[in-house]
C-alpha cells in the first residue's frame, strides 16, 4: 500500500506522453514474462520427459503452468490491445484539451480585441459629445446674436418710421418755401 501511494505520487509529476510510455513499457514487460516462463517450462518439460517415469509429475505441473502462461499471455495481449485504446482516447482526449485551450485563447483574444473597441467606441462618443456641445454653444451664440439683430431691427424699424415722419413733415415744411428769380432768396410764403 504505501509503495502503491509513492507510486502514485512519482506517476503524478509525469504528463500523459510520459505515462504513456511507462505505460507501454510495463505492459512490454507483462508481456515478455509469460512468454520466457513458457519457454522455461517448455524446457523443463522435454527435461522431465528426458528424465523418465521420474520427471512425470514434473511434466504435469510443468503443463498446467504452461497453460497458465499461455493464459497469462493471451490476458497480457488483451490488456495491452484495452491500454492502447485507452492511450487512443486519452491521445484524443489532450488533442480535445489542446483545442479547447487554442479555443479559450481565441476568445481571450477575441474579447481583449472588444474591448480595445468599446473603448474606441467610448472616446469616440466623448468626442462627438464634446462636438455636440459646442455645436450647443454656438447655436445659443448664434441666436442671441439673431435675438440682438432682431432686437435692432425692430429699433431701426421704429427709427425709420420716426424718419419717415420727420421726412414728411419737413418735405411738407419745404413745399411751402417759394424761390424768386435770379436773387435766390427764400421767402416764406403763408
């Protein structure tokens, strides 16, 4: 138990390549054991049958743990035709998790590019805000001069009016002066 726990922690600090090959080696291994006890026993087998009526127990022992390794062998194939799978998908898996990733620094991306925006589109506003109000400001300008023109106008109006009766007056005082001949003298005539 507590070699499983050390194990554990020293498989923790590995990236998935690096679990992966440990893990194909392990299972290389696996593999190999049952296949040299089969040779061995094999061995051991044609010596017992060497050997005569004393080596037959021995052959029977020897054949059932032959069967046992061939078994062991076919559960070794099995386990490293499921781990390959499983290295398949977990292949996939960091594939999955790598676009995911490329994905996720995209939009990061994607929102920092908004944002530079938005705060383009803000100063931008501001300024037309700013333009705004002094368009504001120069239209108020603009009427209080008009104000104060009109304001004149009616003056010069009423002024002119004033003039004009002034003018008839004096244009009605005027017809009443009489020239003589060459002496150029006025006289007032009643």
């Amino acid at each position: 138990m507590l070699e499983t726990q050390r194990d554990t922690i020293e498989y923790g600090d590995m990236d998935i390549s690096e679990m992966e090959a440990y893990i194909k080696h392990t299972v290389d291994q696996n593999e190999a054991y049952p296949a040299g006890l089969y040779v061995a026993l094999t061995d051991g087998s044609l010596e017992a049958a060497r050997a005569g009526e004393a080596g037959k127990g021995f052959a029977v022992v020897a054949e059932e743990l032959r069967s046992l390794a061939s078994r062991s062998a076919e559960a070794a194939r099995e386990t490293t035709v499921l781990l390959g799978e499983t290295v398949g998908s977990i292949d996939e898996g960091t594939r999955a998790a790598q676009e995911t990733s490329e994905s996720m620094l995209a939009v990061v991306t994607h929102a920092d590019e908004m944002s530079g925006l938005i705060d383009s589109i803000a100063e931008n506003t501001s300024r037309q805000a700013e333009g705004a109000a002094e368009i504001a400001h120069g239209i108020e300008q603009i009427s209080s001069v008009v104000d104060s023109n009109a304001d004149n106008a009616q003056r010069s109006a009423a002024a002119s009016e004033e003039l004009s009766g002034q003018a008839e007056m004096l244009k009605n005082l005027v017809a009443t002066f009489k020239i003589r001949g060459a002496e150029n003298r006025l006289l007032y005539a009643r």
